[in-house]
C-alpha cells in the first residue's frame, strides 16, 4: 500500500525533534550544533517533516493564560441520533478542547475548559443539553491535575497554517 | 488558582506561537507592530510564569501508540492523591487528574493493543490496596483535539524525554 505509506522517519530526524522538544525555540544552528549537523540540514529536515504533517514545533499555553480555571470530563448519553453528529455538534464549542467517540456506559467523553463555576449551569444545562440528541450528561470536575503530557497528537493538514 | 497576569498583546503572542514556535522574534515583532526586544521579553516572562512552553508535536508517534483510554479510578477520597501521583509515574499514563464526580481519579492512557490497557488498568492501578474500583473507557474515534492548550506542569521537561 505505497499510497498510505508514509515518508520514513530516520534517526538524525528523530535526534532533531528532541531536540525541539527540549526546546522548540532552538536555533537551526544551536540544533546543528548539538548534533554535528550542518543547520541547512537541520532547517530542510524541519520544513519536510512539517509539510508532510509529521511535526508542528509549537508554543503550548496553560489553561490559565486564557482564564481558564476549570477543567472537566464530561460523559455523555445520546439517544436518537448518530452519536457523530452529536460529537460534531459539541466539538464546535470552543471550550471543548477534546471530544471522543468512546465505548462502554457512555456515547462521548469530552474535555471541556471554563473561566469560572458561574458559566457551569449555562454550559451544562443550555449549551450541552440543547444540542439535538444528548439524552444525558455526567460531569466530573478536575479539582488537582497531577500529570498533563501530550506531546503525540492527531496533526490535521494545514493545521499549523 | 491565581490569575494569571496575561494581556492582549500576551494572548496575540501565544496565538502566533502556538501555530509556529519556530518564527524568529524579528519576524514576530514585525507581525505585532513592537520592538524584537518587547517580544523577547515578553515571551521570557511567559515562561517563566509557566504560562506557556516550547514543544514539538509529533504524529508519527501515533503508531506506536495510536489509542486512546479513560481510566477512572474510585478510591477512599483521602487516598486519591497518593493513588494519582503513583499513577502519574507510570510511563504509558498521559495525563492524570483527581476529580470529584463518578470517579477520585481520571487517567488518560494512549495505547496500542488492547492488553496494555488491561495491564494497567487491572493488573497495576487494580492490584493497589487502596484502589476500590476501576472503569476503562477506550475512545473509538477522535473528533476534536486541541493540543495546543495544556497544563504546564513542573515535571513536563522531564518526561517529554520519556518515550
């Protein structure tokens, strides 16, 4: 199956992206450097595996540089209509910052931010539950995140743009 | 938690970041209208306050491990703390959060095969003492996932280098 086979991934690209993991900011020439490269290699091998949406050397802000101070896990029933479209639905809203379709109890878990407990009953009880479809709704609020790490990510085409 | 000390220009900075870190501060200062040296010190500041973090975002990570889990964890709720940190330091474990709701903890796991949830969610978190029940949740489809607004956290150099 070439048509879905990917672009190779060797070592010297994989010694470049720990690189920016420890640092993103990073010089081509800091990088080429550390790794007895020259930096024109290190800037084409970056801008491959970025066109081919391999990478994305990003910027990542906490959730309280955009007010944010409450995290939650939302499980969610749906009854009636395709539970994709459903997730399609709940996806738009810009606080839901992950929405999966799951098995098990639940139809869709979400993660969802909020500035304060005073948008709680608007989100939970207007904007959730109106969207067509959504039978029920369990919330689970974050009160301590021990562990935060997700540096794998789905990277959609043009993404970075 | 506090209030973090973020003005317009901050958030126009982390927007421009957050797409490609990669950009030189010239280059940045000349899309806000501001000086190289405004930009370099405000994004040292942002760091420093651990508002935001440089980092690379791999896809091709995803094959190994191209799953995703929920494990929710119910325990005695003076135990959960002790419970999450021991979960955090398992390497597979992605994110974990004590909660208040259906469960004291909530972690998230990527995976690849379905036994390597099962090892840790029922041989490793099950077999603690203080671990009452364990649910496991896998998500069959992604629809939306925002990478780029996280939980700094002090340990995230550390285990950046993890895998």
């Amino acid at each position: 199956m070439p048509v879905n086979e990917p672009p190779s991934i060797d070592d010297i690209d994989l010694a470049i992206v720990r690189q920016l993991q420890d640092n993103g900011r990073a010089t081509n020439k800091q990088i080429a450097q550390n790794l007895g490269l020259t930096a024109a290699t290190v800037s084409a091998r970056i801008r491959r595996m970025e066109a081919d949406d391999k990478l994305r050397v990003i910027a990542v802000s906490d959730f309280s540089a955009h007010g944010y101070n409450i995290l939650m896990e939302v499980a969610i029933e749906v009854h009636g209509r395709a539970a994709s479209e459903v997730a399609e639905d709940l996806a738009k809203m810009p606080e839901a910052f992950a929405v999966h379709l799951v098995t098990g109890r639940y139809d869709i878990d979400m993660m969802l931010v909020l500035k304060d407990f005073d948008g709680l009953k608007d989100m939970m009880l207007s904007r959730i539950m109106e969207v067509e479809g959504v039978r029920s709704i369990t919330p689970t609020i974050a009160v301590d995140i021990i562990k935060y790490q997700f540096d794998v990510a789905p990277i959609e085409a043009g993404d970075g743009s | 938690m506090s209030a973090a000390q973020v003005d317009d220009l901050d958030l126009k900075l982390i927007d421009i970041l957050s797409r490609d870190a990669r950009l030189s501060n010239r280059q940045i200062a000349s899309q806000l209208g501001v000086t190289e040296g405004t930009v370099r010190g405000r994004i040292k500041r942002l760091q420093e306050d651990g508002l935001i973090a440089f980092t690379a975002i791999t896809s091709f990570g995803l094959a190994d491990r191209s799953k995703l889990a929920l494990i929710g964890i119910q325990s005695d709720a003076t135990d959960a703390r002790a419970i999450a940190d021991r979960v955090a330091q398992m390497p597979d474990i992605n994110a974990v959060l004590v909660t208040m709701g259906r469960f004291n903890i909530l972690a998230v796991c990527l995976f690849n095969e379905l036994s390597e949830v099962h090892h840790i969610a029922s041989e490793q978190i099950l077999a603690m003492k203080e671990v009452h029940h364990v649910e496991t949740t896998i998500a069959v489809h992604t629809i939306k996932y925002n990478a780029r607004i996280v939980r700094i956290t002090n340990d995230a150099a550390a285990t950046d280098k993890g895998d």
